[in-house]
C-alpha cells in the first residue's frame, strides 16, 4: 500500500450521553481529523480547490498522521468521559462501562475487518482502535496527574524499545492487509500500538481534566504550543547542527538509492543520495527503519517517534482548544462540523463504501478526479446535518450502542440472578 492509503478515523466507543454534557468542540475537532483523513485517503489529485502544483501537497503533508494522532486522542478522551470525567468511577459502573468498550471494541475490530476484506486502498484502523480500547482498561481508574505520565512514558521509552525490537526480535515483513499478525498490531504496521497508545493515553489525561474551564483550556493550549516547538526544535537540532541527517545519509543513503556503500564520490550524486533519506523521512507508514539509531531523531508524522510523538500532541491540544473556543461563540456556524464529529463510524464506514463504488466504476483506473475530494466533504457535512436533525445519533453509533448495552443488560441480568437483586440499567452510567 502507498502512504496514499493509510486510513484514519476515530471510532471511540463513547456512552450515552445528553447534548448538555456534551462537548461540541471535541466533536467539531473528531469531524477536521475526519477530513485529514479524506484528504491523505483520496490523494491531492482530487483537489478542486487546491492543485497539486499549488498547496496541495502542503495540505496533505499537514494532515498526514497528525489526522490518526489526533483520533487516537480524541478516542481516549471519549474512554475517560465514559468512565467519570474528572472523577473515575468505580464498582458496578465501571464493570458496565468495561463490558460495553470490549462490546463496542469487538464490534469495531469486525467492521474493520469487512472493511479490510473490500480491498480498498486504504489501511483500515478500526482493527487497531479495537485494540487499544483493550488495552487501556487497566487505566481507566487512573487520574489526569497519572495518565500524563504514563503517556509521556510511551512517548520517551516507546520508540527506542520498538527499534530494539524491530531489530533483534520482530523484524517487519511485508504487509498483506491492514493488520495481519499481533507484531504488526504492536510494533511493525500502520499504527503500532507502541506509538498509538501513547496518544490515546494522552486523549484519556485530557477527559480527566475539567475541559469547560478556560484556565484549563488555556493551560492546554500553551502545553500544546510548547510541545509543537519542542518536537520540531528537537529533530531540527538533532538531524542539522548535530549532524543526524549526514548520518543517516552516509548509513542509509546508499541503500534506498541502489548505490554500493562508499561508491558516494561526486556532489551531484550525494545530493541525490541525500534527497532520497530526506524523501524517505516523508513516506513511512508507522515507524523508522532500525539501520540507524539517528533514524530516532526524525520528527515527520507516521515515523512513532518521540518527537512525532510530542508534535502531534501539540498539535492535537491545539486544534482542541481552538475549536473548543469556536464552537462556544459560534454553536450554530459550527453545527455541520460537530454533526460530523458525533458520527465518525458512520461517516469513516460511509466513505469507505463510497470510495470503493468510485473505483468499481472507474475500473481502478484514473478515478482520481479534481473536486472529488470536495464532493466527500460536502456529502459528509450534508449528510450528517440532517441525519442529526432528524433522527439524531448516526445509524453506525446507534447500532454499536444498542448492542453494548444489550450485553450490559445481559450481564447485569445474570449476576443479579446469580445475587438474587434487581438488575441494573444500561443507561444507569454516567454520560460521555
């Protein structure tokens, strides 16, 4: 698969919830990592607006990973909102919130399975997500204070074990699908949960916090400017007055250009060699080659490392708060986007399938057309205006919920049996 067909979308398994608790901005944030998806699924020749000789590209190197990081945050934010906000709850509410995530996690991991199977060119995720919604159950009881820690734990020691491991134990081998075996789901495909976890960790961090208070949100948005310039400040540091990119070409370079090591002589053919390290740095899909310990210092999106990590962070709080702000002062102009934002299933499965009609028609051949991208967002926006104007929560939502709390009822009815007690309420837990 090319980098073109890395699929994002965000598919938290959140709990009812009434639009009073409700966050719009963490909705309206869910819809702009919807549309970086759009973007990096459908490529920038489908751009109407923008051309590829023109920003294109420019967007799509924005949105390219962060979109995925920023899902991944948003989706344990959702974990922690249905399981206390700020206050984690305990005993029988968090059995029933345990028993409805690994319901909906099920059902995610087998959407994303059909999906997978429909042989779309997109890396699916849903698979992935399925996965770390697991493994974040053991730090559902933790507060704000320790889940930042634990996240920046992830970020630090993450990388390093995963080149460690990439080297000597799990080396990648060539991916069929989007997710195939257990090592690529840790450590060696699209989204290795060593990279992923730290930012759904993060997310959950945030949903501890009391994110209606400004303090609060102007404290995130400095933490997220500071993480910005530190993941960018550092890989500069590190890969150009520290030497890191000269390494890497004289490690790597050779290689990636077909060139025997040492045969570098001329200066035409080392711009070249450096050109194909700098090209490679922009074309990973999940994590950085193990030739090299310098390959740790690199900074773009989709290469898991500790900078990445800290970038997208960043840039997760920051787009946060922004639209956390707009949507308080602007309810109404941002009611399209937040309607996107309450039905990402919906809308990642929707444009899954439509993608796959547009090939099918097209033979597989030149369907990528100009304002086709234009057409997916406008379709998306539309659609998800009025679905929520009329019937409310999105079909995909609906049904995933109803199922979860099916099995929460079940389980429920068979302990209160087993107890001789009155069965509690799957709408008895708190709101997301």
């Amino acid at each position: 698969m090319t980098q073109n067909q890395s699929g994002e979308t965000s598919a938290a398994p959140a709990g009812p919830s009434s639009g009073r608790d409700r966050i719009d901005g963490i909705d309206a944030a869910r819809a702009l990592a919807v549309f970086g998806m759009f973007v990096v699924h459908l490529g920038v020749e489908s751009m109407g607006l923008l051309s590829p000789e023109g920003y294109a590209w420019d967007v799509h190197g924005v949105v390219r990973g962060n979109s995925s990081a920023l899902f991944a945050l948003l989706a344990g934010t959702s974990l922690a909102m249905m399981t206390g906000r700020t206050d984690p709850v305990g005993g029988d509410r968090l059995r029933g919130a345990v028993v409805r995530i690994l319901t909906r996690a099920a059902l995610i991991g087998v959407l994303g399975l059909v999906l997978d199977l429909m042989g779309v060119p997109v890396a699916i995720i849903l698979t992935y997500y399925a996965g770390f919604f697991v493994l974040a159950l053991p730090l559902l009881k933790l507060r704000s204070g320790a889940l930042w820690t634990v996240a920046g734990a992830l970020a630090v020691l993450g990388p390093p074990l995963s080149f460690l491991l990439r080297d000597n134990v799990f080396p990648p081998s060539p991916r069929t699908s989007s997710l195939a075996s257990l090592s690529e789901f840790l450590l060696t495909g699209y989204y290795p949960a060593i990279t992923f976890m730290a930012f759904v960790t993060a997310g959950m961090a945030l949903g501890r916090l009391d994110l209606a208070a400004t303090a609060v949100r102007l404290r995130l948005l400095a933490s997220g400017a500071a993480l910005l310039l530190l993941g960018h400040l550092g890989s500069w540091v590190l890969l150009g007055p520290m030497g890191g990119m000269d390494r890497l070409v004289r490690a790597s370079g050779p290689a990636l250009t077909g060139l025997p090591s040492g045969e570098v002589t001329d200066e035409a053919t080392a711009a070249l060699v450096r050109a194909a390290v700098v090209e490679e740095t922009q074309s990973l899909s999940g994590q950085v080659p193990t030739d090299s310990w310098w390959w740790l210092a690199v900074g773009t999106p989709h290469t898991g490392t500790t900078f990445e990590i800290a970038e997208a962070v960043g840039q997760g709080l920051v787009v946060l708060v922004v639209c956390m702000f707009l949507c308080d002062r602007f309810r109404v102009l941002m009611y399209p986007l937040t309607s996107v934002g309450r039905m990402p299933l919906t809308v990642y499965t929707g444009h899954i399938l439509a993608l796959a009609v547009v090939i099918a028609a097209s033979g597989g051949i030149g369907w990528h057309q100009p304002w086709l991208l234009e057409g997916f967002v406008l379709g998306a926006l539309v659609f998800a205006t009025l679905w929520r104007l009329t019937a409310g929560r999105g079909p995909a939502e609906l049904l995933l919920g109803e199922a979860a709390d099916g099995v929460v009822a079940l389980v429920e009815e068979r302990r209160s049996a087993a107890d001789g007690r009155l069965p509690r309420r799957p709408s008895d837990g708190p709101p997301a």
